[in-house]
C-alpha cells in the first residue's frame, strides 16, 4: 500500500530579493518514508503559513529561535498533522499533533517537538492558528507588555490579520476604547461589524494617516500593537498620550525590504510622554502556554473570541497562499488545508 501512495514536498529553491514569488519554491515528489523505532508517520491536515516566515529566507538571519531556511531544503512551518503509523507507545495511529513541520504530504518524525490535539476543546486547525502561536503572540503581546485598561484606547495596526484580530479582540473585553487598522473597506466592515471594534481605519483610503489617527482617537493612544510599521507605525507614535505602551510584534511593512526602513527616531518623544516600547518573540513566554491556550480556549467557545480562517485547499497552493500575505488578501488566520482527518 506505501508502495502505492503518493508524497510530495515543496523545498526553499532560491533566496528572495524582495517579495518571494513562485520562483522562491519548487516542489518535487519523493519517496513514502519508513518510521523507525520510536518514531511516528505523519500526513498533514492543515499547515500555516505566516509573514515572519520571509525573515527565515535571508541568508545568515533567524528569527532569535535559530530558524532558518536552508536552500534544497523544505520549508518548514506551524502544522497540524495525523499520525498513520507508528512506532512510538505515547502517539498511537490516529493520533493529532501540531508542530513545526515539514511541508511534505507525509514525514516520519520523533514524538520530540510535537504537541497532541484534544479535538474536543475546538477544531484541531486552531491549535495553529487562535490557540497556537498567533493566538498566543496576541494573547502575551496584548496582555503582557500592552495592559490595557478599561476605558484606555488601543489601536492595532494589521488588525484583520491573524494576530490582529485577537489582540483587537482581547482588547475590547478589557473594556477599552479600539481602533483597527486595516487596508480594505471589506476589511474595515469585518473589523466594526463582526469582531466589534469602535472604528477602523482604511489606510489606503485615509489621505492623511496621522490625522485619521487622530479622528478615531479623540483622547489619544494609550496602547498600540504593531504588526506592520513604516508609515503606519509613524501615524499612530504621532498620536501616543503619556505612559503609552506600544508592542511590536510584527513589522511587516519591511519584511521585503533589503535595506532598513528610514523613519522618526522615536527615542525623545518616548521620553517627553514616558512610554514605553517593547518588542518580543511569543517563545519568550514559553513556560505560561498551558494557561494562555485555557483563556484563549474558554473565550472561543464562549464566542467571546471570534476567529476567521482564509482556507486555501491543496497542498501546491502552499507557495501562492504565502506570498497572498503580503498582498494583504487575507482576513484572520491564513491556512493549506491538505487532507482531511481519518
């Protein structure tokens, strides 16, 4: 039956300059593996793909976890994955996990590194998406270094996208005053109308930034979460109040970029409003995951917390769904579905 089933892989074919294109990928067919001792067979579900994947692109650069994508190689990313035979007593077949993964139809791996799936706290695709690391890079970005309090404003660049939406989402149940940024009226409507947001802002269609800023936020900006930067996290600094905190989890705007951006030297008007600015990778917070993943868990299925996938379906539209990111055609968590459960 191995003999007869079909794998394939899509592998780092060359290093981008700029945004990545279908040339940044090749896929290519391989043979079925065989688990050894104390190992597992894997066949992907659902696999993410997510914008600081592009920093593991640049040659002699990783994301502070030591990743890296080598060339030849596969990529590598959040997955969700069903266990179809195995050699290992603690993940019997059937078994779902999540872990950072190959994108490979089927791998064998060791258990190390993959975390089980209990279906029944919320569909498995979220363990990669609300209750994996985007849900979690919220959560402690939002909770940790933005705290917000009642009655404060929050705006939230990015605020359609994955993580933008939770934080936005975490926000308002901390009763606070938010305002999303987004880059579509399509976007806008989803962040008033669904998640609940007091306004959104249309950067395309703003004219001046600063001042649409300044219109969605009568009393200035207590906390800003940022998962863009560049002209946008110009617009909203402009607008800070005193002891304002501002996260930087994303910086999307200069992903592409071979050169570092240019802007504002914020160092004095930090000073001048005693803020504070803070960036931070979501494994910093590693050893608090168990309680995030129960908060974030609890919320979604009070349907306090809201979730959208922007689903593609097939394991070779894994390169087009990546370089979609930076189109910003997606809303919430972008997600390959690659083969049902069984």
């Amino acid at each position: 039956m191995k003999g007869e089933q079909q794998n394939r892989e899509i592998v780092f074919a060359e290093r981008p300059s700029g945004t990545p294109t279908l040339d940044t990928f090749s896929m290519r067919d391989i043979g079925m593996p065989q688990p050894q001792v104390g190992e597992v067979l894997l066949k992907s579900l659902y696999i993410s793909v997510d914008p600081g994947m592009r920093g593991f692109m640049d040659k002699g650069k990783d994301d502070g976890a030591g990743i890296r994508f080598e060339l030849d190689k596969p990529i590598t990313s959040r997955s969700v994955a069903q266990v179809m035979e195995s050699r290992n007593d603690d993940l019997p077949k059937g078994t779902i996990v999540h872990g950072r993964l190959a994108w490979q139809e089927y791998q064998t791996s060791k258990p190390d590194g993959l975390e089980q799936v209990d279906p029944s706290l919320a569909p498995i695709a979220t363990s990669v998406s609300i209750l994996g690391v985007t849900g979690l890079a919220a959560y402690f970005g939002m909770i940790n270094i933005g705290q917000p309090q009642k009655g404060e404003t929050v705006v939230i660049s990015g605020a359609a996208g994955a993580v933008g939406s939770v934080a936005a989402q975490i926000a308002k149940m901390k009763g606070c005053h938010v305002v999303g940024i987004a880059g579509s009226q399509t976007k806008i409507a989803y962040l008033e109308q669904e998640l609940g947001l007091d306004k959104g802002v249309n950067y395309k269609a703003a004219g001046d930034l600063e001042e649409a800023i300044r219109k969605a936020c009568p009393n200035g900006v207590d906390v800003f979460f940022d998962n863009v930067g560049g002209e946008l996290f110009d617009a909203v600094f402009a607008n800070i109040n005193w002891k304002a905190r501002i996260v930087i989890c994303g910086q999307i705007a200069g992903y592409n970029s071979p050169d570092p951006q240019q802007g504002p030297r914020p160092q004095q008007k930090l000073i001048k409003k005693s803020a504070r600015m803070e960036g931070f990778l979501v494994f910093d917070h590693r050893d608090r995951f168990e309680a995030a993943k129960k908060q974030l868990a609890e919320w979604y299925n009070s349907g306090d917390l809201k979730y959208r996938e922007n689903l593609v379906e097939g394991f070779e539209k894994l390169p087009t769904a990546f370089i979609g990111l930076f189109k910003g055609e997606n809303i919430g968590k972008q997600m390959v579905k690659v083969a049902d459960a069984q």
